[in-house]
C-alpha cells in the first residue's frame, strides 16, 4: 500500500503523486487526470479523450432515461 498527501496550493488543496505511481498510470507533471466515481470510491486515470467522450454520452444517457435503467435493475 502506497499513501498521497494532500497540502496547500494557494486557495487550493493539491495531490502529490509519488512518481512510482505517475509512471505506472502513465502520467507525468502537466497531464490531465479524469476522476471517476466509482462503486468501490474514486478512481484517478490518465485523460483519455475518447473515453472522456464516452462518459459524457453514457452520462446524458442514463440522465434521459433513468426511469427505464431504474426498471431494469429491478428486472
């Protein structure tokens, strides 16, 4: 198990990402990373842009339809 730390930066909080775990994400100072919400907590990956695109659609989706999503989880 590896820890972060998070501190100050100015109005903000940062993450400081030891580079063992930047080079296993694929990651280097300056990318973007995508924060997912996930069943298991938060889960940070490098900024896919495709993947980003697909969230967006799969988010508008399940906006517009969650009453029929509703009913199949029940099913």
């Amino acid at each position: 198990m590896m820890t972060v730390k998070l501190t100050d930066v100015g109005d903000s909080i940062g993450l400081i990402i030891p580079e063992e775990i930047l080079e296993k994400m694929g990651a280097k100072k300056g990318d973007t990373l995508m924060v997912l919400e996930t069943k298991s907590g938060i889960e940070l990956r490098t900024f896919e842009p495709a993947f980003a695109k697909q969230m967006e659609i799969a988010e508008k989706v399940m906006e517009k339809e969650r009453q029929v999503l509703r009913r199949l989880a029940r099913s």
